[in-house]
C-alpha cells in the first residue's frame, strides 16, 4: 500500500515541478526579453545624449560670442566705429568667427596701403539689399557709375546677433 501512496505522490510531484519549470522558464523569456529591449533603448538613449552634448560643445562658441547687432545695420555701424578708431582686433570681431583672424590682420594690410579711408568710404555709402534667408541678409554699395560694387553678407548667430559673413 505505501508504494501506491508514493507513486501517487509522485505523480503530484510531476505535475508541480513541471509547473514551477514552466514559470521559471516563463520568468526567464520574460527577463531576457526585457533585457534586449531595455539595453536597446537605453543604448539610443545613450547615444542621444551623446549627440546633444556634442551639438552643445559646437554650438557654444556661437553662442558666447556677443560681438554683434541686434540688427545688420547696427552690426555695420559697430564695425565702421571700431575701424575709424584703428582698433582691428575689435573690427575683426564682428565678423563670422571662422573669418577673425583674417580679418584682424587684413586690415592691418589695408593700413599700411592708406586705404583705409577708400574702405570706410564704400562703408558708409552700403544700402540694405534684403534677406537672402531667415538668418542671412545682404548690403552693397555702388561705384561712381551706380553700379553695385562692394557686397556684405550678414549672418545671424543662434545668440541673436548678427555677424558679417563676407565683404
């Protein structure tokens, strides 16, 4: 008789430890699912804050500069100021970030071939052209014969400002 009790037991036992290998099973599809998916995310989300903070790193230059206008007209005015007075290191910083060393040294040259009165001339003579692009406006200046000559481009920094992009 106690055999048929144990070979009942043990067909109980079967059953329940079938179940428990079925949860544990479960337990782990569901574990290994969650893992794939969660480091997937996480891996993107990484990845983004990656890409801010480099777009960041970039933009912060940009953004510290505050040599401009509000305007380009008054970015003008500011840089004819600085080169009336001969102080190229400020002219220069109203122009595009890429462009300030040229600059600070180009009109050094200008200078030294007395014609620094002839830029400022075509300077104050610039006439608005209009905008090229939301952040891109346009100035020239026209010769004896009224044609369009001297050409400066304007560029807005994210800060708000305006910079001369090219003259």
């Amino acid at each position: 008789m106690e055999s048929q009790e144990q070979a009942q037991q043990n067909k109980k036992r079967v059953p329940k430890a079938l179940k428990i290998a079925g949860i544990a099973i479960g337990a782990l599809a569901v574990f290994l699912i969650t893992a794939f998916y969660g480091l997937s995310w996480y891996g993107e989300w990484s990845l983004r804050q990656d890409v801010a903070r480099i777009i960041e790193q970039q933009n912060r230059p940009y953004l510290e500069d505050t040599y401009g206008g509000k305007t380009p007209k008054e970015t003008l005015e500011l840089f004819i100021a600085a080169v009336e007075k001969e102080d190229f290191t400020l002219a220069s910083k109203y122009f595009v970030l890429s462009k300030q060393r040229e600059w600070e040294s180009g009109l050094g040259k200008i200078k030294e071939r007395n014609n620094l009165n002839l830029l400022l001339e075509k300077m104050y003579k610039m006439e608005d052209r209009g905008f090229l692009g939301p952040d891109s406006f346009q100035m020239a200046a026209k010769d004896e014969k009224g044609v369009f000559m001297t050409f400066i481009s304007f560029i807005k920094y994210p800060s708000g400002i305006w910079k001369i992009q090219e003259l």
